[in-house]
C-alpha cells in the first residue's frame, strides 16, 4: 500500500524571490500584479515535474505547499532527475528551489556541481561557498569548491580548498590527486608528490595516479622514481590512451639519460641507420616495433655510449649488435612509426626524412644498406 503523502509547506519572504525566474515582462516588482505572477510561475513549474501544490502570493509572503510521498524531499525529486541525466530538467528545477528555499543544502551542493560542468562558474561558486559556510566539516563540499575555482582559473583559491578537503579527509583518494594535479601545474611537483604518493596508497590499481605521480617525479628530476611509476601505469592499463602517454614519458626520461652528442649527429652514418630501421620494420608489426623502442630506451636509462662505434650492444626484440647511435636511430624511427610528430627530446627530423625519401625509392647509391 502506498505512504500516505505528506504535506509540506514554507513561508518565502516575497521580497526575496528571484525574479529573474519569471518571464521579462512579469519582472515589476512595483506591479500590484507581481505576487501573481510568481503564484502562476511556480504553479506551472511544478506542475511540469508532476508536482501537485497550492501557492498563494500574498504583499508580504509567498505561501508554498507540496504534497510528497514517504520522505521525498523536492530537492530529493531534483537529484534523482540529475542522476538519470535529466540534467536540463534537474537543474531547472533546482533553481525553483533555490527560489524558495534558498538556504536548502542539497540544493546548494548539487546545483552548484551540476553548474560546474553547465560553466555556469560563479554562480557555482556562490553556491558551493555557502554549502561549506553550512557545512565546514564537509570534505566534498570543499572538492567541489576547488574543482570550480580551478576550472574558473582561480588557482591559488582551488588549491587552498582542496588543502582544506585533504585536511578534513586524509583518505579521501579524489581530494589527494586533484590537489597533486594543481600543485604540479603550477610548478610544485615537490610539493604535489606527497599527494600522489597518497592516493596511490589509497587506490593502488588506478593508472592515471601513478602517472600524475611519474609526471611530478620526472618534474622533480627524479627520473628513476618515475621511470617506476609510469611502467606501473603500463602494467595497470595496457591498451589506454594514458598507456601512450606513459611510453611516451618513459622514452623522454631515456633519451634525457643519454649522453649529449655535442649538438650535431654525423649525417651519413645517421641516415644510414634510420634507413636500416625503416627497412628492418616493413615486415614487422607495431607491437614488435614498441617492443625495440622500449627496449632500447630502457637500456639508454642504463647509459649507453653514442659516441664511440667500438661499443656495441644487444637487444632482445632485434637481432645484431648496434653502435649506440644506431640504436637510438632505431628508437627514434620507431617514434616516428608509433607515435608520429611527437617530441623525441632528440632532433634526427633531417636525417629522418632523408632516410625516408630513399626509403621511398629514391638513390641509394651513396650509403650501404647493411
């Protein structure tokens, strides 16, 4: 059997109605027509949500009732309408309770995140203010806050809210990393690790924690710390885009590992390697060429000497022994193939195209191919 419903009803000062929320032409509030307005604005609305209710405008008060069944609230009716994506709808009829009860709670937390994503900023902002002023314990209160400000720009404010949230709740995962994320944004990746580190404690499985982590430690000149973290962001999401990001952080931090080449590549013996590599990748597939990239670029983490021929080194994905400036030709037309026109930290563009062009079909005359 049904709950029997439950009368509701409020008292709103009509001097404090919004009247933006009426038609422009119904907005004189000199009007000895303006206290119906509202009583026929709001009859409709609600009748629009299937809302029964019976509002009477008088000089001085607005005089609001609602018939609800059980213990739904018409904030309740609102968030429900949010979570099945009604989110027009849901945030319409928050603004109505705004309207009449401007201090309601679940009204100022949920209408002031749905306007987060709406970039509806500063009223956002209005809202979640006074949410936390109601409620300072509220850790997500405080996320919210912070996570507007910061889309609005407003750094320094995001930052210092989403302190506030970490200090309410240490293990409140979300908090840690949004905060790590700015700090690192702004330039304090020393700062921002302690918060990575934190969240990674707290949900371990989740990749794109270890790799805001790896970004902050590589920021920090950290290398092998991030070097750690970003293979565990391949271990854990193997086939995502943040997996590219991630290989392509891990050979950054192993091109910066070897060793200068004095600002100039020997061109002849440069192309002729790039040209070895483009030969020696036709017949293989792109996973086998990732596999030599990363090898090649793990091993330079290790050091490996591009200056001197005489030193050769193997590798597992490739048969031969290579000069480490073959290597890293290898790795760098390996980039080009995967991951094309993104910044190698190594500059063969030259030497590459050419290799490229004879590749193509132009003379191969003047280089041996072996």
């Amino acid at each position: 059997m049904p709950p029997d419903p439950r009368q509701n009803k409020v008292l709103i000062p009509i001097d404090s109605f919004d009247s933006n929320l009426l038609p422009p032409d119904k907005r004189d509030t000199r009007s000895p027509d303006y206290g119906l307005c509202i009583q026929e604005h709001l009859t409709k609305e609600f009748a629009d949500f299937g809302i029964n209710t019976r509002i009477t405008a008088g000089p001085e008060l607005i005089e609001f009732e609602w018939s609800s069944e059980g213990d739904e609230t018409l904030a309740d009716r609102a968030v429900k309408l949010l979570d099945n994506g009604r989110y027009k709808q849901g945030i319409r009829l928050f603004r109505t309770i705004r309207a009449i009860d401007p201090e309601n709670e679940v009204m100022l937390l949920n209408l002031g995140k749905a306007l987060i994503n709406q970039d509806k900023l500063d009223d956002s902002i209005e809202l979640l203010t006074k949410f936390v002023q109601l409620n300072p314990t509220s850790d997500f209160g405080f996320i919210c806050l912070g996570m507007a400000h910061s889309k609005a720009g407003q750094i320094e404010h995001a930052i210092a809210n989403l302190r506030k949230a970490c200090e309410l709740k240490p293990r409140n995962p979300f908090a840690q990393r949004n905060l790590g994320e700015l700090l690192a944004k702004t330039g304090k990746a020393n700062e921002a690790i302690p918060h990575f580190q934190k969240f990674t404690t707290l949900v371990p499985d989740v990749a794109v924690g270890w790799f805001g982590l790896g970004e902050a430690f590589a920021a920090d000149g950290r290398a092998s710390e991030a070097d750690a973290a970003f293979r565990r962001v391949l271990e854990l999401s193997p086939n995502s885009s943040i997996s590219v990001a991630a290989q392509v952080a891990l050979t950054k931090l192993a091109e910066s590992a070897l060793p200068k080449h004095g600002g100039h590549f020997d061109c002849p013996e440069t192309v002729k390697f790039c040209l070895n590599a483009l030969q020696s990748f036709t017949e293989m597939t792109n996973d086998q060429v990732k596999s030599i990239m990363f090898e090649i670029a793990t091993r330079g983490m290790q050091g490996m000497d591009i200056n001197n021929p005489e030193i050769r080194y193997s590798f597992k994905s490739i048969e031969g022994d290579f000069s480490g400036l073959k290597a890293v030709c290898y790795m760098y037309v390996a980039m080009q193939r995967l991951m094309p026109g993104v910044d190698a930290g190594i500059d063969l563009s030259k030497e590459f195209a050419k290799a490229k062009a004879m590749f193509n079909g132009q003379s191969l005359s003047s280089f041996e191919t072996g």
